[in-house]
C-alpha cells in the first residue's frame, strides 16, 4: 500500500459572521468545514468538487496550513502540521504549494515575472542570486517558458503564460503537494487544456501530488485517481474517479454528473432545484434533504454517516444501499 503524503483527520473550520440585517443581524457560527477527512497518496490526485460555497478553498487552505483548523488534524509525510508561522512551518511551507485560480491576481503587475518566480528561494534562503537566477530558468523551461519571458511584466504575457509562471513559481522550491485551487478557471478555453496537460507532465515527471479544486467535472475527472465531492462543508460521496464519474452513488453526486451529458453514462437527467441552503442554517437531519428527490422521512431528522461501500468508495446516504436509486443499475 502506498504511504500518504497528505491525510486531513476530521477537520473543521467555522466562523463567526453576522446573518443579514445591517446591524440588527444576528451573530451566527457559519461551518465552512464541517468535519473533513480525506488522504492523497504519494504521487496522486485527489479531485475536490461541489458548488460554490461549499468549502473547497477553505479545505485547500487548512491542507496547507495557510488557516487553522477550529479542530481536526493534517498531517503531511505522517507529522501534523507545526503552528502557522513557527521555523518548522516555513520550512514545511516549502513542501506544499498552492496555485490560485487568477494568475493576474497571484502576480505582482509591478515586477518582472522572472524575480517573481525566484522570490520563494530568496524567501527560503536557498541558494546565491547567480544559483537563483539559474534555477529559475530551469524550472521556467520545465513550464514550457522561455529564458526570455524572465525580464517580462505579468501584463506582458499571455493568460496561459501568466498560469505558468504561477506554476514555476510553486515549483521552484521543488514541492511534493501543490493545491490547484480552480487552477484554469480563469484561463481561455482553448489554452485550458495546456495547462491541464502541464499539470499532467509535471506530475508525471516530477511525482506530484496535488489537490485539485474544480466546479469543472470534466477537467476533474480528466486529471484525478480519486474524488471528494463537498456539500455544505462535508464529503458526501468519495471514491475512485472512474467509478464514482461512471456510477455516483449519491443523489447530490448524480445530480452533478447527470448535468454534464458528456460524464458518465447514458442515464437519465436528474435535476437540482434551488441553490444550496444557508450555510449558517444548515437543515438537520442531511443538509441535501431540501433538493433531494429521495429524501424520507428519516433524511430530515438523522444525519447520515460517510459509511464505506463494498466497491470501495464511501457514501453519506441514508438510501445508499436502496434498489430504487442504485446507481449501477
Ligand atoms: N474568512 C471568512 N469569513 C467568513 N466566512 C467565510 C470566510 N471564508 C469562507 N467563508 C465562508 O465559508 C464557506 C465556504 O467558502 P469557500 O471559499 O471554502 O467555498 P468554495 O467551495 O471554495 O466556493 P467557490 O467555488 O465559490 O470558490 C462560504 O459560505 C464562505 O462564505
Ligand atoms: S440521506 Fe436522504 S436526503 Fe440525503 S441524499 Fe440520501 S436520500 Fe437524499
Ligand atoms: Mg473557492
């Protein structure tokens, strides 16, 4: 069995937040993690979905230590993380990288990008600014950039240059994990699939692990070994890309596929009315029950476990194992 690299064990994240009304709203807890837990393998994609809101950057975030969780532990190589902002967590920083949707936002307009790609060395202490300079120009080459885009400003590049210089910055310190965190969304659709390919070379060559946050199922299943699809904070389904994409067993899983006629197989369309509940007034009992099609009685008053399936994958519905919704069938 291979080792994990990253393992998150029950991690939560809340807020405090006021609810709509100007100052006569309420202070209310919102969970914007509600109690996570995933591993990635060495050298694996974990693929993280679900709507907007339902917590996929604030996971990515508490993955790499960026936040802490309200409770819950990761680990990274077996150690949980050290406190934000101790020596042994700088240093750790180095292992674990995230690359953001909007590579204009992540760069400074104002310098080259060459420094810019260089700066975590600088910030890291590694390496004699002849050292640095080379091997920025590696790793800029390893993105498929060239030695001349280093005296270049980010509004001087294109937006998929832009991406990799985002990516030769990640990669300079040479990570074992980088969280992409909607890493094409911002990206043309006709250079979203370079990119998504980089990302697959350099995991090839590099033995990357990433996390991989997308609402874009396609690109998701195109690049993961495994998904962990999110609903209000929570993991509702889990398990290998191919099989969860070819037969999703929960009727949250279903609803997203079965938009994307092109994903999984011929079934029918399963419709998903509304949009998701307010994340501080969760509904009890499973917070999907108010969208659910086959919600029963049960749904609004018991809360369902993530419980493993005998294929492998683990599935948080009460009707999981039900005849009338299989989703093999
Ligand atoms: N700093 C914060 N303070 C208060 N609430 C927050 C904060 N950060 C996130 N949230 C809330 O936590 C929930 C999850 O946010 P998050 O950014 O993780 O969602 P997401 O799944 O990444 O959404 P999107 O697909 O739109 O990027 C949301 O309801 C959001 O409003
Ligand atoms: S537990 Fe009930 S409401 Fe929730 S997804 Fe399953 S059937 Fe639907
Ligand atoms: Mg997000």
């Amino acid at each position: 069995m291979s080792s994990p690299l990253l393992e998150a064990i029950d991690i939560r994240r809340q807020y405090n937040v006021r609810t709509a009304g100007g100052v006569f709203g309420r202070k209310a807890v919102l969970q914007a993690v509600a109690g996570v837990s995933f591993r990635i393998d060495m050298g694996r994609t974990l693929g993280l979905v679900g709507e907007s809101g339902c917590g996929k950057s604030t996971t990515g975030k508490l993955a790499l230590g960026l936040i802490p969780p309200s409770s819950g532990e990761i680990r990274f190589v077996g150690s949980t993380l050290p406190a934000i902002g101790s020596a042994a967590w700088r240093d750790m920083r180095r292992r674990m990288q995230m690359v953001y949707q909007d590579p204009l936002g992540s760069l400074d307009r104002r310098l080259q990008v060459g420094p810019q790609i260089a700066e975590p060395l600088i910030i890291h202490d590694i390496g004699t600014p002849a050292e640095r300079r080379e091997r920025a120009y590696a790793t800029m080459a390893s993105v498929g950039l060239q030695k001349h885009h280093f005296e270049r400003y980010p509004h001087e590049l294109s937006g998929g240059q832009r991406q990799r210089v985002v990516l030769a910055r990640a990669l300079i310190t040479e990570p074992k994990l980088i969280v992409c965190d909607e890493p094409i969304s911002a990206l043309d659709v006709s250079i979203q699939a370079q990119v998504v390919n980089l990302l697959l070379d350099l995991q090839d060559r590099l033995g990357l692990t990433y996390l991989f946050i997308s609402h874009d199922l396609k690109v998701v299943r195109q690049v993961s070994h495994d998904v962990a699809v999110m609903y209000l904070g929570r993991i509702v389904e889990t398990g290998q890309a191919e099989a969860l994409f070819r037969a999703p067993a929960h009727p949250y899983t279903r609803a997203l596929v079965s938009a994307i006629p092109s994903l999984g197989e011929k079934r029918e369309r399963l419709i998903l009315s509304g949009d998701p509940p307010n994340p501080v007034d969760v509904p009890a009992g499973c917070a999907f029950h108010p969208r659910c099609p086959f919600a029963i009685a049960r749904c609004r008053s018991e809360a369902p476990a993530l419980r493993r399936q005998p294929d492998g994958r683990a599935v948080a519905c009460h009707r999981a194992d039900d005849d009338a919704i299989a989703l093999a069938a």
